[in-house]
C-alpha cells in the first residue's frame, strides 16, 4: 500500500512538472497578418480579434488598415498580409487580369429593405432630380471610379425599368467635398458608403436611391481573400480563420451595437454618425449563385472582360 501511495505521488510530481510546459505549448498561437479597409464593414473582423475568437481558434490575429481594396490586393500577392478584403467588384477585376488569388470568405451582404440600406446615393433638397430613375443621365460622385458604385446603380436602374446607360457620367470625390459638391450643383449626386452617407445627411442631402437593396437584395458585396501561394501552404490556418469569422458574423448580427462601437474605436469615425448610420447583414454564406450573377453584370457593363467559374475561385478547405 505504502510503495503504491509512493508511486501515485511520484506520477503526480511529474504531472506537475510537466503542466507548465504543456500551458506554454497550448498557448502558442499561429501569426497571421490581415488587411481590412476602414468601413463599418469591418466591425466583424475586429470583434472576432477583440473578443477572443481567433484565439479560441488557436490564431494571433494582426489587423492592419489599408486604404482601398485596390491597394490591399497588391499586399497579399506580396505576402505583406496573408488575408486581405476587398469588394466583390474589386475582386472579380483581379481574378479577371488572372491574378493568382480566392476568395475565403463572405464579409457583407445586402439588406432586403430599402429603408434599412447603408449604401445609398444622394441629392441636393433642391436638386432637378426628383425620382431614382433620372440618375440614368446624371453626373454621380463617387470614391470608387469603374467599380462597386458603377456596379450597384445600373443594376439597381435596371431593377427600375432602366436600360440606357449612355448619359450616365461617374466623378470621383470623397470627404466633405462630396456634400459641397453636390451642393453647388459640381455634380448631381453622389454614391455613399456608410458613415460617409449618415453625414451626407447631416450636410443637408437627401437619399434618393437605395442601392445595394436595389440592386441584388443579399447578394455578398465583400470577400476575405488570399493569394493561392498561402492557401497552397496554409490551409489549417484558413479553417481557423473561417471558423473565427463565423461567430464573429453571427455575434454582430446579435451585438450591432458592439460592432459600431468596435469601428469607432479602431477607426475614430464619430459616434453620432455611426450610430445614425444603418449596416449591412453578415452571412457566412458565400452566396456564390449570386455571385454568379455579379460576375455576368460586370461583364455586361464592361468592368470585366470574361464572367470566371465561381466554384474555381473559391477556397475550398
């Protein structure tokens, strides 16, 4: 009995000599370098760091900012970031020029209610331009020359009835330059995102066209991405950001507000207009049926030269 006791306290002692080393090696946690732009779109991602889920998943989650899409790409082609974001125009441009690239994941989808729509365009109170239909000859204003903005309005006229393009002209402007420019009459609308489009607002413009629900209602309007080289090599790391991005989308689903106050504090957009402003919905569908769809409208409307295969550009763990 005595040489047994002994021998339990022995295997004990050892258990225990192990236990720190055994703690440090579950604590390890694997790098990976994300890119996100500053949109309220973010707000899963940087809850998804904020709240533990990467880790949970085993991953040390760096969010870096970048300025554009367009220059966000670049950076996971390089390696500077192994997961970027980009919308969903921007990437099916990069897919189109043959750029070794996939998509991961779903970032935002549209609302199925106008009324509940961030991305929308504007007008002056006083402007000639009294009905959605009318944008077809305008002059619009948008930060996002030949891409998303073009994409989401001719599709959103065309849902009106809207078939010819040929007067429609496209000026590029952001900041508080797009509200006084429309308010001078420089141009006649302008194409917001969100919180740009809740100070649209507060500058005095009204909103006239709701166009991500006007153009595909649901349709996914971002994707996670990453270069075919990483995702060659780093396929566990891609299901564990996966399922990170997951929780992350269906707790801000639930938390909307924990997701506005997520952006604010990472990117010091003012409170008042986030909390004005409405959000997209958050899937973990990639919803690639409509994608499909996207991809033959950029076609049509020259953004892309070929519609891909939507199943070949798609991460598949």
């Amino acid at each position: 009995m005595i040489k047994n006791l002994k021998q339990g306290l022995l295997g004990l002692l050892a258990a225990s000599a192990l236990a720190p080393a055994l703690s440090v090696q579950a604590q390890t946690l694997i790098p990976v370098k994300i890119a996100i732009i500053p949109t309220l779109e973010a707000a899963p991602l940087l809850l998804a760091r904020d709240k533990g889920f990467f880790k949970e998943q085993g991953l040390d989650a760096t969010v870096e900012t970048g300025s554009s899409g367009a220059t966000i790409l670049p950076g996971v082609l390089s390696g500077q970031y192994d997961i970027g974001y980009a919308n969903v125009v921007s990437d099916l441009q990069a897919l189109d020029k043959k750029l070794p690239l996939l998509l991961i994941h779903a970032t935002y989808s549209h609302p199925t209610q106008s009324s509940k729509d961030p991305y929308r365009i504007y007008v002056a109170p006083d402007s000639k331009i009294k009905e959605a239909r009318q944008l077809a000859t305008a002059n619009i204003g948008t930060p996002y020359i030949n891409n998303i903005s073009e994409w989401t309005t001719k599709k959103a006229l065309e849902n009106l009835g809207v078939s010819d393009f040929s007067k429609l002209t496209w000026t590029k402007v952001s900041g508080e330059d797009a509200y006084s420019t429309v308010k001078s009459g420089a141009i006649d609308a302008v194409w917001l995102a969100q919180p740009a489009g809740a100070a649209a607002v507060k500058a005095g413009l009204k909103p006239i066209l709701s166009v991500n629900s006007g153009s595909m209602p649901g349709a996914v309007g971002g994707y996670f991405i990453t270069s075919k080289k990483y995702a060659a090599s780093h396929a566990d790391v891609l299901k564990r950001f996966n399922a990170a991005i997951d929780k992350a989308n269906e707790y801000t689903t639930a938390h909307p507000n924990e997701g506005r106050d997520a952006v604010i504090a990472n990117f010091h957009f003012n409170k008042e207009l986030v909390y004005a402003a409405d959000l997209n919905d958050f899937p973990n569908n990639p919803g690639l049926d409509k994608l499909k769809i996207i991809a033959a409208d950029l076609q049509r409307y020259g953004l892309i030269k070929q519609a891909p295969d939507v199943n070949s550009i798609f991460w598949k763990p």
